[in-house]
C-alpha cells in the first residue's frame, strides 16, 4: 500500500490476492504508475510452454515488455501477472511460435486468443481498422441525415 513518504510497497500490492475488485484495480493502476503504461483490456492471462522456450539463448521477451512483468528466475522466463498488460510485445519477439500464450479482453467483452506473431499483426491490424471505420462513419451523413441537410431541389 502507498505510504505517507510517497513509495509504494509492490510486494504489499502483489501479495494482496484476497482483495476485491475494485481493490484490485486501484492496486494494479500503483503497479502500472511507474511504468507509464496504460492499461487497455480488461482481464487477461499469459503463460509460458517452458519445453518449447529458448530463453537461456535468446530473452527477446524480457527485453521488450514495457513492464517488466517477464523476468529471469530459477533458470527459466517467468511471469509477474499483475504487472502485465497483455500487449502481446513479447509474442512479437518471440522466436518459437506457440512458445507464449495470450488471452485478453477488450472493453467490448471480445476475448483474443493468440501465440504466433502473426496472430497479434492482424489482431492488431483488424482492431485499427474497426477504429478508422468508426470514425468514418462518424463524419459521413447516413442517407436520411443528408436528405434532410440536402432537400431536392425541383428543376425547370
């Protein structure tokens, strides 16, 4: 919990798993604070096929996790759970497809399930696209609306 000196006790935040979920949230926004990363989705889980990982080669992961919630301990890549934000940028780097598992939750309650680099490309591009539709469709009149804006005009 935050003390009155103005640190943070991440391990108090990080034990805390009997707290509610708003408690949750207030604890995960102190973790993520420092960062600067925000947080997108919802929920999420991530693991690690630790048969299939070549992290003792390569720790791509661990380098690119805007977190730190990947780490290097007892001879294998591990997880900090409360500290991910199930960005998908250690799936990007990864050289073993299959190796990281992702499952998040947007906003809008859609679950994305992926363990390639390609899957987290066209999730990511699939996302983007939905936003530029939006906005289109936001400055775009429907055809009523221009009607009204546009009445005919009769001509001679």
């Amino acid at each position: 919990m935050p003390q009155n000196n103005g640190s943070i006790d991440i391990f108090g935040l990080l034990a805390e798993d009997t707290a509610s979920g708003s408690e949750k949230k207030k604890n995960r926004e102190a973790l993520l604070a420092p960062t600067g990363v925000k947080d997108v989705f919802q929920d999420g889980k991530i693991s690690i096929n630790n048969y299939t990982c070549l992290g003792v080669q390569c720790k791509e992961c661990i380098k690119v996790c805007p977190t730190t919630a990947l780490y290097w301990g007892g001879g294998k890549v591990t997880i900090i759970e409360d500290l991910c934000v199930y960005c998908g940028a250690c799936i990007l780097n990864c050289q073993v497809d299959d190796c990281i598992n992702l499952e998040r939750t947007r906003d809008n309650g859609k679950i994305e399930k992926f363990s390639k680099s390609k899957e987290v490309v066209l999730f990511q591009k699939k996302a983007n696209t939905n936003k530029r539709v939006q906005r289109v469709q936001s400055v775009i009149l429907k055809p009523q609306d221009y009607y009204k804006q546009y009445p005919k005009t009769k001509q001679k």
